[in-house]
C-alpha cells in the first residue's frame, strides 16, 4: 500500500462512517484504510470477509486509480436488449417512409414496422410494446402530418437572406454598414375581426356526482352569430430593438390604411434615422405600375420595405404576437361591439409592452415563434 496523505485518510474515514451510499464502496475504503494502518492482507481479508486476491486487487487499483477505484463502475437492472448501432437503425427506419423501402402502404403501424425489421435482419425479433418502449427513448412519437406550402418564389433565397440579415442587425449579431436600417419592425394584418363567440376555456365548477346541486349554470357562449356589424383589422407591427408591440384598428385594409400605418412607424424616430419594415407581399403593400405610392414614400422617408418570399410568412416575427394576442384576448370572449373589442385589444398590446418579460407570454411567443 502507498503512503496516503491526511486529507486520503479523512476521506477514507468519512467513507466509513457515513451510514449512506453503495456498500461496495464501503468495503473497499475500508479495505483500504486497514491497509494503510498497516494490517496484512492476510488478516484485512478475514476481517472483510473476502479472499487475500480481492484485498490485493481493490488495493492495487487504489494505488493506480486513486478514489475512483472505489465507486463501482455497473449499474443494476437488466442490460439493454438492442444495441446503439441497432437503436440507430430502427429510430432511422421508423422516420422514413414505407414507399422509400418499396413497401405498398403510407405510414408504420408498430406491426407493419416490427415485421420489417426482422425481414431486413436489423433485430432477429422484437415485440410489439418493446418496439414501442424504445421509440419512445428514442424521442420518436406517432405524429399527425402537418401541412407545409412550398413557396414557388423565384427570388426566394435573396429575399430570406435580407429577411434574416435585418434579424440578425436587431439581434445586435451584425453591425449595420453605412446606409443600411438601424431600426427594425416586422409589420403585418391581423383580422378579420368578426363580432363572433370565440371558443375558449374558463374555470367552473365541476359537475357529475360531485357537484353542488346549488351551483350557478356554467357560462355558455353562442352557437350562432351574424355578422351584422361588419369586419375589423388591426395593423400591428414589432419594435424588435425595444420588444414593443404598436396596433391601430382599420375598418379596411388597403394601400391608404397600410401607408397611414407606416407613416406613424416613421414618426416613431428621427428622420435621419433609417428604418425597415418586414412584410409579406399582401397586394396593398407592393409598388405595382398602377399605383407606385408605396415605394415613392419609402424612398422619400428613408425606409426599406422588405418583403418576405411568398408563402413564407412565418419568416415574419409578428405571426408569433398574433399567436399570443389570439390565446391571451379574444379565446372565449363574445363581444357586442367592436368597440368593446377593440378597446380590449389596445389595451392587451398596453399589458404586453409592460410585460414583455412575462413567464406564460414568452412561452406562447417562444412557441409560436420560427424565424
């Protein structure tokens, strides 16, 4: 046994006396420690209850490996029944599709799945409910498809490449050149707002066996509605430098309301300041030939108007606002007018500027949010 300092033997004892933890590391710090008092193998080996070999090999690996050699290195249980390499290929069959493998149907059924893996001689079996099991620490889950539109834009990846640049300015990731936008907003429409019952949650008492036969009647929302007060829009746009959310409500969405919207975006800064506006390609944000009005002002007020690809507005950040104003606002409400309504929207876009740091927000936004 080599020699062991006193901080060794203070360990070894607090090894010893501590009534808690494996007790195989118990015996070898003792082991150990009778070792280094200078007990013979011999005798520590009557006194452990184990032969003089085991004495020799827990001391020996102390003296290589130092501490580490008394915490043992399995673990209890049953050992895992398939492989890495085998998990790998299973969790990679299971994502692909069954036309890629010449199979004649769309998706895995855990059958369908099982019975392929042993054709193709991956596992030599496995059961319905293990196949299972190990998806699921695999982090692999039976999913609905959700849908996806391609965008056909010829100009897609220039578009996106400015899109994310701008991000990346906000984000304090780039520093803007001379003559680029220091201020960021991403712009978009939200609505039609119909005076409509929304469906939504609320806290009631329960009922069945153990309701209060006194109990109020739940509150219930319409079934029907008319539409007798027309439509709403609200033009939002985000401050992605200050996190601030700005709104005005339009009767009409169209290329007056859009540049009236962008002119109080300009006034929010010095003139000499330049800003950008994200957008999507929404007809009355375009300079067309009939109507140039849009990039004449841009042009003349220092703005850069950046449109998203076509069919690819969850490159805007405002969707994820929208998101959140839809969950927090209008879910289970059914309001009689839309000036109800929209003075309860002005005044959650006043509640979400002076919570921007608010927990259930940022988990919605985060959520929601892609770009």
């Amino acid at each position: 046994m080599r020699e062991i300092d006193d901080d060794e033997g203070r360990r070894l004892l607090r090894i010893i006396r501590r009534g808690t933890g494996s007790v195989v590391t118990w015996r070898r710090a003792q082991m150990v420690l009778l070792s280094a008092q200078g007990m013979p193998v011999a005798k520590i080996a009557e006194v452990s209850f184990t032969s003089d070999d085991r004495v020799r090999d827990v001391i020996h690996n102390f003296n290589t490996d130092g501490f580490d050699s008394l915490y043992p290195k399995y673990k209890g249980g049953r050992p895992k029944t398939f492989t890495v390499p085998e998990r790998r290929e299973i969790k990679k069959i299971a994502k692909s599709k069954p036309t890629e493998h010449d199979l004649p149907f769309s998706t895995w059924s855990l059958t369908k799945l099982a019975d392929f893996l042993v054709a193709e001689g991956v596992v030599d079996d496995i059961s319905h409910e293990g196949l299972r099991i190990l998806l699921r620490e695999e982090g692999v889950s039976f999913q609905r498809l959700k849908t996806w539109k391609t965008s056909r834009d010829p100009d897609y990846a220039m578009k996106k490449a400015r899109v994310e640049h701008l991000y990346a300015i906000a984000d304090g990731e780039v520093i803007p050149e001379e003559g680029e936008p220091e201020v960021i907003f991403c712009m978009d429409e939200f609505g039609p707002l119909n005076l409509m019952p929304h469906p939504g949650r609320q806290w009631a008492e329960r009922g069945g066996k153990h309701k209060d036969p006194d109990r109020e009647p739940r509150r219930r929302r319409r079934a029907t509605y008319n539409r007798y007060g027309g439509v709403r829009h609200l033009f939002a746009a985000l401050d992605l430098a200050k996190d601030k959310l700005y709104g005005h409500i339009k009767p009409v969405k169209k290329r007056t309301q859009f540049l009236e919207f962008c002119r109080y975006l300009r006034s929010l800064y010095p003139p000499k300041v330049r800003i950008a506006i994200v957008c999507d390609n929404f007809s009355p944000h375009l300079t067309t030939k009939r109507c140039q009005r849009v990039g004449t002002w841009a042009t003349a007020n220092n703005v850069e108007i950046a449109y998203t690809p076509t069919n690819s507005s969850w490159l805007n950040r405002i969707e994820a606002q929208f998101t959140a104003l839809r969950y927090f606002t209008l879910d289970g409400t059914d309001h009689a007018d839309h000036k109800q309504q929209g003075s309860m929207i002005r005044r959650y876009i006043i509640w979400r500027n002076r919570h921007a740091n608010d927990k259930r927000l940022r988990t919605v936004v985060d959520r929601a949010n892609v770009a």
